[in-house]
C-alpha cells in the first residue's frame, strides 16, 4: 500500500516540474524564432552582397556597363536601406551605382568621337572610373562582412 504522504509530495511537486518544463519550451521556442530571424536577414543581405558582386564583375568582364545588368542590380539592391544602415545604402549609391552611370554616359560619349584630344581624355576618364570597379571588387567584403555574420 502506498502512504498517501508521498503522493502528496508527488502532486505537489508535479506542478512545478511541468511549470518549469514549459518555461523551457517557452524559451526554446523564442530562441528558434530568432535564429530563424537572424538566418532570414542574413539570407535577404547575402542577396544584396551577392547582385552587387555580379555587377561589378560584369563590368569587369564587358568593359562598359550594360543595362540589363544595371537594371537587375538596381532591382537586387532596392531593400538596402532596410536591410543595412545608412552607410552601406550610401556606398551602393555613390561608389558602384553613380560610377556605372557615368561609364555608361562616357561609353555613349565615345560613341563616333573622332580621334583626338577630346577622346582621349574621356578614354582616360573611364580607364579611371574601370579601376576604380576593380578596386570596389576587393572592397566589397569589407563593407558587407559585418552585416553577413551570423554570430550567437
């Protein structure tokens, strides 16, 4: 026979062992929907990092900047200013979208410009602006590598 001692001691302890087993499902849960945060953020970042990789390789490999591919990075790259701060929306802006723009008017300029002075100095204007993607393309990961961690 049992003492009805111990199934008190029994039913009173059961509450507290399930309360604490729900705080830990609790706490599971909300550690899991962060993680999944964290790995949807990074994944819509990566995106970003990935298009503005491709267009500056595609200038690269062209030599010009070509609309198709301006018109997917601009479309890539739409979300920037929500995914990222300031800075790298900026950067996006001034350091690989208004470069591409000008080395797109300066192809259109070259376009049956007679051979001169004039032309070689907007040759040499987009010899510059060419460099300057080629140094972009190295500088890329460290403008994006501390958005794209995904530490714990």
């Amino acid at each position: 026979m049992t003492d009805p001692y111990w199934t008190q001691v029994l039913s009173a302890l059961l509450m507290p062992v399930v309360a604490g087993l729900g705080l830990y499902i609790a706490y599971r849960q909300w550690k899991t929907s962060r993680d999944r945060l964290k790995l949807d953020l990074f994944e819509k970042r990566f995106a970003v990092y990935e298009a503005t990789r491709t267009f500056i390789k595609s200038i690269i490999s062209s030599g010009k900047a070509e609309d198709q591919p301006m018109y997917i990075f601009r479309a890539s790259t739409g979300e920037t200013k929500w995914l990222f701060d300031e800075k790298v929306a900026n950067y996006l802006d001034k350091q690989i979208w208004k470069p591409a723009v000008d080395l797109q008017t300066l192809e259109s300029e070259l376009q049956g410009m007679p051979v001169g002075e004039a032309r070689s100095k907007k040759v040499q204007e987009r010899s510059i602006l060419f460099e300057q993607f080629m140094a972009e393309l190295r500088q890329i990961e460290d403008v994006f590598g501390p958005y794209l961690k995904l530490s714990h």
